[in-house]
C-alpha cells in the first residue's frame, strides 16, 4: 500500500472543521460588538442613568470578546491558507512557517486577553460584584489558548529548523 506524499482527504477535512468553527467563532465572540456599538449610540442616556458602572463593565466584556474573537478569526483564516498550501505543495515553505509565528501571536493575544480581563477582574474592579463564574471555568480558556500557542510556536521552530535542513539538502545534491 502506497502513502500520499501529501494528505490532501485530511488537509480537506481541517480546511472543512476550520470553515465550520469560522460561524461559531462569529457567534459567540463577535456577536456581542453589535451590543458594543448599541452602548456608543446610548452614550448620552446612558451619562444619565445610575447604573454606568454596570453599562460600562458590559461594554468592556463585548470589547474583551471582540478582541478574543477577532484573534481567533485570525487564527482560523491562517489555518485554512495553510492547508490550502498544503495542498498545492509541500508542507515545509516559509510562507507555512511565517504564517504559523502569526498564529501564535494571535493565540499569545487571545490568551492574555482572555487571563486579564476575565469573567470576574472587570465586574469587581468597576462594581465591587463578587464572582459568579468558579476559577476553573475562568482560568481554562485562557490557559487552554495559551497552551495551544506554545504548541504552535514550537511547531514554527521545528519547521524553521526543517526548512534550514531542506536547504542544505538541496545544495548538496
């Protein structure tokens, strides 16, 4: 039985999961700026109203979830040229290896973001509201993107090293 040089069912089925992952992404994480948008139109009711803390810590979760999702948009987009090039050609291309640095800076962003402005450090800071999430739910997506981005910085350093052993293979034959 022969092996495929290239993968291109399972580059298929990842181009599939990240297109199919691009809808939820918009759903959970972008959604939330049209309420962004909604506070900046009320600004002058909202100057009036008592509860500007409250309105101004829900601003700040949409503006926290824009940034989270549009990292991860990002992420998603990166993945699918990738395996597109995949594809085409081979896996080991500088273009594979620039876009993976991107892919990691993004997930650095999302998980920092995530980290800093968690469900609970906003609400307590502005309002004195105690926690409603558990700390397992709120350190686990931060920590989980985190993560993912060492992995995918490691795999960025592998296929630089690749690449340098490539092009030493390639003048001496």
């Amino acid at each position: 039985m022969k092996t495929p040089k290239r993968p291109v069912a399972l580059m298929t089925l990842a181009q599939v999961l990240c297109l199919l992952a691009l809808p939820v992404t918009l759903f959970v994480f972008i959604t939330p700026a049209a309420m962004l948008l909604h506070y900046f139109q009320n600004a002058g009711v909202l100057a009036y109203d008592s509860s500007l803390s409250v309105d101004l810590s829900g601003a700040l979760f949409v503006a926290r979830d824009l940034v989270v999702g549009l990292a991860l948009i990002c992420v998603e987009m990166e993945a699918l040229t990738i395996f597109g090039r995949m594809k085409k050609t081979s896996a080991f291309s500088e273009k594979n290896e620039s876009a993976l640095g991107r892919i990691a800076k993004a997930l650095v962003l999302a998980g920092a973001v995530t980290l800093l402005f968690g469900d609970s450090v906003v609400p307590y800071l502005l309002t004195g509201l105690p926690t409603i999430s558990p700390v397992v739910q709120r350190l686990l997506m931060p920590f989980t993107l985190l993560t993912l981005a060492a992995m995918v910085r490691t795999v960025q350093v592998l296929m630089r090293r690749a690449l340098n052993m490539q092009e030493e293979n390639d003048l001496t034959v």
